[in-house]
C-alpha cells in the first residue's frame, strides 16, 4: 500500500505499547480504540492488528495488491477509484484502486484497517509509532507521500467479530463538532487538595475551548486563566492518559496516548477510562466541561447524564 498523501496526520497505530512506562516510553497506539477494535473486527483481523489512523481526514493511498478495508471513527467523504465507498463495513479494493479521504465532518480521528494488517516492523512489542521518540510505525514518524507500507500475508480467512458496544454508542449518538460541548467525566486527581477551592471551583465551572496547539499528547485547552495563589509546580511524579493537569499558565493541559510519563504540575483531575475515545474525538475548537462523578458508570454522552 502506498501513500499518495499524509493529510495533517497520519501514522501507524496498534493498541498500544504496554509495559515499559518505567523506561519513560509512552503507551502510544490508537487513540480511539474502540473505533481501532471495530475496524479491525470488520475485516476478521486480530484486535491489535496495526492500522493507519488520519487526524481530520486528508489521506490518500493506493492498494499496491487486491485487498479489503475498512474505515471507522470520524466521518468524512471517502472515494474508491471516484465512487462513494461505506463505512463500518468489509470493502474490496482491486490492485491499484486508490483510497482518498475528505475533511472530517464531526469527531477528529478516523481509522483505516486492511486485511490482514499494515506489516511495520514490532518495536517494544508493537507497531504503533512514537513520533515524539521517533520509533515504530513506519520509520518513527507520520506518514508522507511516497511511503510504502507492507502489508500482512494473506491467512486463512476469519469471520468479522461483534464491534464494540463503545463504538456503536459512539455512532449512535453522534461525535463532536467545532462548536459543541462536549461533557468529560473526571475523578479527583491525586494533587487536587493542593489547589485552593477556588481554583477547583473555577475548574469545574468553565466552559474550556480546545486549542490549536493539541496534538496526540495532550489537548491543550484555553479558556480564562485559573488564578492560583499557591505553587504550582510539585516534584515530578507519575502521570497516565487521561491526566489533567494545571501548569503554570492556567489552562488545564489533558494528557493523551502520546503524552510523557511524569509530570511536575498539580494533577489536578482524572479522566475516566470510558471517555478516553471521546478525548480522542473531540476536535479543536470544540467546547469542553469537566462533571465530577463516583460509584457506577455509563457510556458517556455529549450532555451530562445523557
């Protein structure tokens, strides 16, 4: 399979690479996993199989060899060879069809899957890249026209599998937009006592915006600077996806699958495990409020307790 173009971000992707935080490398992998899991399902491939995941659309590629895809997570217009092609379904691609992705129209990250799997070299037991650290996926770094991606060998063939409940919650309730809040369920972080209550007061109460500096490692949000009289900095301690934390300027940082793995601002807040793809699926200039929950918990919604 060839990349005839990269879009704003492409990269390879499995489930991620589990097991040597200790060594500071990050977790990595697909952001939204349910969204992998189902794409990778739709063809009968192993869950873990890696995968191209586009940030906002953007990509194009040939398929080298007769093959079948495909795609899941965030919509947009894709063309087989011109014509309209489905999504969350098995798709055949002839040798030499070309795939082509337009501008995401909701959510931020879509998922491409092939038969058999995207071939990449495994790296600390995966194939996920580590753009920061420059290893994995294909050479360390995100796709750019030219690449020739290695595709896995042909087995014998194995019945699609049920797609994850997350995921089909996901599309049925819709992904985010610019524009619309989305709701993040948090737990109380490990240095929450260290903010004053006015500080997790206004936390909680802003309504924070997504901003243009957000990558794989964290969505930054911007929104009216907390005011914190007390230290902001502590000794460096652990930190996971899902970690927010407040630096000095303010503005909660939310940590992702590509984030470091300590950190010496007050962790200020948890993002629970369920609303880890919508953390993934929200897109910059989506708006962003932080509910406080406990006990029990459900898939999330775009508004509280929905």
């Amino acid at each position: 399979m060839t990349v005839l173009r990269g879009g704003p971000l492409a990269s390879v992707q499995d489930l991620g690479r589990h097991g040597y935080r200790s060594q500071a490398v990050a977790v990595c992998g697909a952001l939204d996993i349910p969204a992998a899991v189902a794409a990778n399902r739709i063809l009968g491939n192993d869950d873990g199989a890696a995968l191209i995941e586009a940030t906002y659309g953007g990509l194009a590629v040939r398929f080298d060899v007769a093959t079948a895809f495909a795609l899941t997570g965030a919509p947009c217009e894709a063309h087989l060879d011109g014509e309209r092609t489905a999504w969350d379904m098995r798709v055949t691609a002839p040798a030499g069809s070309r795939l082509e992705l337009g501008t995401v129209t909701a959510g931020a990250r879509t998922m491409l899957a092939v038969e058999c799997g995207i071939a990449v070299p495994i790296v600390l037991d995966s194939r996920s890249t580590d753009i920061a650290a420059g290893f994995g996926g294909f050479e360390g770094r995100a796709l750019r026209a030219g690449d020739v991606l290695p595709l896995g060998e042909q087995g014998p063939a194995h019945d699609a599998h049920p797609l994850p409940d997350a995921y089909l919650a996901a599309r049925r309730r819709g992904l985010p937009r610019v524009g619309t809040t989305v709701f993040v369920r948090v737990l109380p972080g490990p240095d929450a006592e260290r903010c004053s209550e006015t500080a997790r007061s206004q936390f909680f109460s802003t309504e924070w915006v997504v901003g243009p500096r957000s990558t794989r490692a964290a969505l930054r949000l911007e929104g009216p600077a907390i005011v914190e009289e007390r230290a902001r900095e502590v000794p460096s301690r652990a930190v996971l996806p899902g970690t927010v934390q407040l630096p000095i300027g303010g503005r909660p940082i939310v940590l992702l699958a590509d984030g470091p793995t300590t950190g010496g601002y007050p962790r200020v807040a948890t993002v629970i495990h369920a609303d880890l793809p919508l953390l993934a699926q929200t897109p910059i200039g989506a708006r962003m409020r932080f509910v406080r929950v406990a006990g029990a918990l459900r898939a999330n919604a775009l508004t509280p307790g929905g």
